[in-house]
DNA sequence: ATACATTATGGTAACGTTTTAATAAATACA
DNA sequence: TGTATTTATTAAAACGTTACCATAATGTAT
C-alpha cells in the first residue's frame, strides 16, 4: 500500500499543509505538532510523490547530458564528476549516447527537451549555433563543452587545443624529428578540437623553421581504425614522416600498430605523441606520450556550472568560457628515454 | 511562453479531451477534428508537460541503474547496452556511480527508490536478499546482474564464473605450468563473483591431481594495485608459484607490472590469465589471455527483461536467472605463442 | 418518422503535492 | 479586559494531463 500525504495527515490529526511544511522543513509549525507528524513518519514508510512536487514546483530536479560515446574512457570519466556534482545536488542525471551522430543527437537534445530534465549538458556538440541558441532560449539552462559558446551567451569550457598540441609538437622537435606528420580528426569545420590542434601543429612547425610535406596533414576520425589507415597512407609517401602527431590516442594506437607490423622502432625510427590520455597509453609499450586534459574535472566544473546555472537562472555570471590546461604527459613514445 | 493542452484546444476549437485524444492517437475522433487539431500543432511550438502526464498516469518512463564504477570499461559497456534498450522504451536512464561501495549503493537505491524511476538494476548488488526482496516486494521492477536472485523471484543475469575460471586453468594446465595460483576478489561471503570463480579454479586443479600450495589463494580486491601486492606476497612463498589466473584483468596489469619490474618473463617463467577482457589486454607486451564476459549483450538484456517488466508488471515468466557462458580470450599470456 | 445504436465530443474529477489566502489561536500591549 | 499583533493551522486552488461519464451528433433499422 502505497501512503501519501493525505495519509499522513489522517494519522497525525493535522491538515495536509502541515504535513507539507514538516516534511520540507518550512518555520511556522509549532514544535508540538512537528514532533506529532515526524513520530508518525518514522512509523510508516511514507515515500513523497517526486511526480507531484515537480508539477507543483515546475522543476525536474533532473539534468541531462549528451556524449559521442559512454564507453570511451575520456567520457566515462568526465560522466562520473558530472555525475558526483548532480547527486550532491539532489539532482537526477540521464545519460545519452549520441554514438557520433548529430542526427542522434540531435534526436536526443529532442527527447530531454521534451521536459524531462531543467538542463542539460553537450559534450562537444554538432549542433550548430542557431541550434544551440535556440534552445537556450527556450530557457532550458544548457553549458557546453569543446566549444566555445560565450559569444551564444551560453556557459563553456574548453581545453586549449592549440596550446596542447603546440607543446607535443614542440617536445617531438626538441627530440630532433623534423619530418613531423599530423593526423587529424574529422576534416569537417564543426570540429572544433581538429582544427585548434592543427592550428597548435602548424604554429609549432612554423615557429621552428619546419617545413610541412604535402600530405603530411592526414585525418582518421578519432578511431583506431582510422589511425592505421592514415598512417599507411603516410608511409607511402616518397618522404614518410619520422614522427606522428595524433589529435588523439585511440588514433595513436592505431599508428603504433602499423608501425609494430612494420618493424618501424618507436621511438627509435618514429616518434608518437597522441591527446587524451587515456589509459591504454601506460600499457602500451612503448608506453605513449600524450597530451593529458583532466576529464574528471573538466565533468565536475560542468555539473557545478550548470546547477549552479538552475539555481541562479538570472544570473548571468557563468555564461562565459573557461579554458583549462592541457598537460603534456611524457612517456616512452618520444623519444625521451631512448 | 509555454503552451499547454489547454491553449491547443482554444486555437483548435475543441475540447482539452479531444487534443489528449488526437496526441495520444486514441480512435474515436473524427477524421476532420484529428486533421484540425493536427494543423494547430504544426504551427506553434507545444511540448506536453511529461510530469503531468506522469503524475496522472502514475509511471516514470525511467529506469535506474547502479554500477559499482562507470569509468570502468566493463560497466561503460554494460551501461551502453542498457541505454540503447532505453531509449528504444523512450525511457529514461538514470546512472549511478557507486563506487563500490555497499553504503553509497544503498543511498543510491533510496535516491532512486523515491519515486524517481519505474524500475532498476542492480549490477552486483552489496545489498543483501532481504534488503533486495523487500524493494522487489514493494512494487517497484528490478533486475539483477550478477548475483542468482531467482529464489527471490527477481528476474537476473549472471555469467558462468565457474565455467570460465575453469576454462581459464585447465588452459594453463594444458601448457604444462603446474603451480598455479589465484588472486580473488573481495573475499567477503557476498563476492559471488570470486567464490564461483575460486570454486572453478579449485575443480580445475582437482580434476587435474595438481596441488593448491599453501597461500596460493590470495585476494587483490579487483585493483591494479591490489593485483600488484597478492603478487608480491606470492613471490615470496619458498616454492612461488609458475601461474597465476586473477578473478580480474585490473589485478592480472598488476601482475604483469610485477613480473616486468623482477624480470620474470611471461608467458615463459609465469603463465597469466585474467578475466573481463577488458581493452586494455589487447595492448601490453605480452597480450593477456583472459575470460571474456559478453558485456554489451549483458547491458542489451538487461534493459530488454526490465523494460518488458514494467510493461507487464504480473508476468512471472521473466523472473527466472540468465546464465551467460563466458569465452576463453586466447592471446600471448597463457603460453599459446611462446 | 421513430427508436435505437453507434460514434464523436465535452465537462470534470483525479493524480499528490505546494502555496496562497483565510481563519483560528496565542501572545503582546495598552 | 479588550484590542492589536504575531504565530499556527487549515481549506482550497493550482500545476497539466488523462479518463470516465454524460451528452450531442450521426447513422441504421424498424
């Protein structure tokens, strides 16, 4: 048998607001009979209707965020500080799986829009700004990461791509490769963190006098698989590179294991530092250089930001980016310890 | 401005009733109504209030799930399964983090509990059978991975830990390694996992007339770190043993750290089998044989049998246990490619 | 034409809570 | 003691939806 607060009520000789007022911890209730109400409550396993309050209250209590793919470490583990941040808030957190796909998405941002959270959070969002906006408009709070949503007059953070990649690409130059190759994300112009770390890889050669070989800027859409084939392509080239820059680990590995089939030493014959840090890069071997954003962080800040956001709709303060640090993460893969 | 039921009847001209009929594509309303309400629609910008519809209703469409650690690839995949099932129901899915720890699960279950979802699982539950029969008993559908919950009539999923931790030694003693050691789990009475899994190791050994030495059953807690130190203490019997099968692949990475940093070779000196297959076995040196869960189709079925729960709430037939056979993961640990 | 089904629509209660406004009780002040 | 003020309590409206019941409109058989 399920109670609610009519029941109460009954049982404690009070009206139904009192109750209310007890269970909420609202003043002008005399002593008295809040003891008779919580003696009631403590004898009964009285649940309130979550459904009913946010109806009354207009509130979900509930936030939602959207990431390209929950099974990859990077996410995982930003999904657990945001995770950390809602539950202290009370907060309920839906978790959507967009699997790399704006239509997917795209659906999703529909489904939690449809009242089922107070905010949400996009993980490198393909929308597109109109979209973005549109929804901030709505009044839906929303804070954004992996692109820089300031100017919507929506809350991001970002890491500085460009700084990251311009301190892997000046340690492989330090380490004497010269011949030093890119691989890329997603060519497409929404991908923010491609073109930052290019941005980073273009300026680092250019500050030390490095030439850029025809085809020495390649891409391979995040994945291992497009690591390898993108790597097989640059060892085709009439001058293979003698070090790889990766826009991220997955594709890192994928290099690596070319360049194992090719009996090509790392970091001997090829240096290789990917982005992420994610945490195959220890168990490799060679073990993986790489540029280290802090994941966990980064998913507490959001949680923060955000319910920080729902509680202080007006409040306009948090509408700004924040750029974290990257840390490069030395390891074996370039050339350190050789 | 937000729209209600309310203002799509006064633009089409009819009644609240017969918007709530043409939305939720009941019969009886007249083809021409339908077509008048539906031509509102299009033009303004309505979202139902879901928290209306559920408090009248009386259901959630959401379910909950309560992993021991998000970030661990195993149960990011598991919760990947579950999502998809989710969002196919257009149900929510709330994930918590429990850091496995039986306290916070318990308060996650609470969380959960007060009316936030329509039902939830439980991936291997510290909660006792009387604390999981009494939630059961309560109305609300779970399911269970990982733990035999039949005879309490709750629906669950298990893999066959016997079988694969079987598997896994007989594999060893196939090579011809002799001394074989475990490194367990929690051995806490309720790590069904490890019990189930000694229990298969311990048969193997048997039906084999191989002796388990004193102190070769040790635990490591399913950490890395506590992989690392149930080695060392194994190191240092007088007669160490040449194998070791760990309940997990985090606890066997410890081992390889272990046998790397004393120069003991694998597969050679010391055979090593884990268990999970988790990403990261595909990438040391030497590879790790292990015991794969199917942990995808884990997820998969887990949301399939809880959202056909709710939707047919007296249906028994589901409450039955799943065993999942697991798959001897063969690479270069376990001495196949020496 | 009348009676009877059938189909379509509308009015309204209900879901369980919070909150406002009204009322009752207690206290303070003259 | 009587009035004004503060404190405590309650009744009832409201949140936005669905579903039951009543009524109206239409169709069919006598």
């Amino acid at each position: 048998m399920i109670l609610t607060i009519k029941d109460i009520a009954k049982k404690a000789g009070v009206s139904i607001s009192t109750v209310s007022r007890v269970l909420n911890n609202k003043d002008l209730v005399k002593d008295e009979t809040r003891e008779k109400v919580l003696k009631v409550l403590e004898t009964v396993d009285y649940i309130p209707n979550y459904t009913a309050k946010r109806l009354r209250e207009n509130t979900i209590s509930t936030i939602g965020i959207i990431v390209p793919d929950i099974s990859a470490a990077f996410y995982a583990e930003m999904i657990k500080g945001v995770e950390n941040k809602a539950n202290e808030a009370n907060c309920g957190l839906i978790v959507c799986d967009s699997q790399n796909d704006v239509k997917k998405q795209r659906s999703y941002t529909r489904y939690l829009y449809d009242g089922r959270v107070d905010g949400m959070i996009f993980v490198v969002p393909g929308l597109d700004d109109n979209e973005l906006a549109k929804i901030n408009a709505d009044g839906l709070s929303i804070i954004v990461f992996g692109k820089d949503t300031e100017s919507l007059g929506i809350g991001s953070i970002t890491v500085d791509n460009f700084n990251g990649a311009y301190q892997a690409v000046k340690h492989l130059i330090l380490h004497g490769y010269k011949r030093i190759a890119y691989i890329g994300g997603m060519e497409a112009h929404n991908d923010y963190d491609h073109q930052a770390r290019m941005a980073g890889y273009r300026q680092a050669m250019d500050d030390n006098h490095l030439e850029i070989a025809d085809g020495y800027i390649d891409n391979g859409g995040y994945t291992e698989e497009g690591g390898t084939s993108a790597f097989a392509r640059l060892l085709k080239l009439k001058n293979p590179p003698d070090a790889v820059f990766c826009a991220n680990d997955e594709m890192a590995l994928g290099v690596l294991k070319v360049a194992k089939k090719n009996s090509i030493k790392v970091p001997e014959e090829l240096g290789l530092i990917g982005f992420d840090n994610i945490r195959i890069c220890q168990y490799t071997s060679p073990t993986l250089t790489t540029v280290s954003q802090p994941t966990l962080t980064i998913g507490t800040l959001l949680g923060e930001r955000l319910i920080f956001k729902l509680h202080n709709k007006n409040n306009n303060i948090i509408n700004t980016n924040l750029v974290l640090k990257p840390e490069l993460i030395v390891r074996e893969s370039c050339g350190c310890y050789k």
